[in-house]
C-alpha cells in the first residue's frame, strides 16, 4: 500500500504524530507551508484560528506529490476553534484524494473538530479511519498510533 502521510504543525505537536506515522507506515511525507504567514508582531494562532473558524482557506505552498498516485493519504492537522487547522482545509479542497484517514492533535478531546474534519473530507473522498492525540507528549502516544495503523492496514 503506497501511503503518504500530509500535514500542518505550528507548534511541533502534529509534526511529531507525522513523524511516528511515516515511520509505521513506512509512508512519503509532505509537511503544509502557508505562502503567506502571519507578520512577526501578529500571533500566527490567532489569525489562523479566525480562518479556521470562518472557514477560510489560505494560500499554502504547492506540495510535489501526486496524490492520486498513493492508495492511502493520512493527513493530520491541529485543532482550533473546534476545527481542524485552515491550511488543512485548503490541503483537501485543492488536492484529491481517493482514501483518506485523518488524524488531528488536541489538548481538549478534539471530538467535535474530528466530526466536522471527517463531515468535509467524506464529500470528496472515502475515509477509513480518524485518530485523535489528545496530547502528542504522552507516554502511550506511540503505542496508540501502532494500534491505529493496524486498523489502517485492516481496511486497506
């Protein structure tokens, strides 16, 4: 299975669960770039949760990768607002993908952000399967991602 593993990471949380999942899945790896970031005295947080919020997608820089020529993409994203990040939102309105697994990093629970990120992505593509790192410094977090790509690889 040719799986590619995309994401956004403002802080490090969700590069570190990218990281574990390229590794496990032994996937490509493709990290989202905003085209325009914030200005130095703006928060970045702050103006992307806004985005995330209106739904507004901003400019990201263009990956080089097909993403049709993978069988799985696992793209992943943090979550503000109750949503998942708007470079994400950008990511899968502008590149297809046949099947998709989506995963979010949270410090709350990240429920309702993994209802609305699936309820988005289902318009265009099939998901398998969601994960949500309620904290990526967790001891079990690795242990959690080994359990989760196995219920991948079932439904592959």
């Amino acid at each position: 299975m040719k799986t590619l593993v995309v994401f956004y990471s403002l802080t490090g949380h969700s590069k570190k669960v990218a990281e574990i999942l390229k590794k496990k899945l032994d996937a490509d790896i493709a990290a989202i770039h905003l085209v325009k970031p914030s200005k130095k005295d703006e928060p970045q947080y702050l103006k992307l949760g806004g985005e995330a919020m209106l739904k507004i997608k901003p400019q990201i820089k263009p990956l080089n990768v097909v993403t049709t020529n993978y069988d799985l993409v696992v793209f992943g994203s943090p979550t503000w607002n109750w949503r998942p990040s708007s470079p994400v939102r950008t990511f899968f309105s502008s590149y297809p993908v046949k099947k998709a697994a989506l995963w979010l990093t949270a410090a709350g629970d990240g429920v309702k952000a993994m209802r609305r990120f699936k309820k988005d992505v289902a318009k265009k593509s099939e998901v398998i399967g969601t994960f949500i790192a309620q904290d990526s410094k967790t001891a079990n977090l690795e242990e959690r991602l080994s359990n989760w790509v196995n219920v991948l690889r079932n439904k592959t």
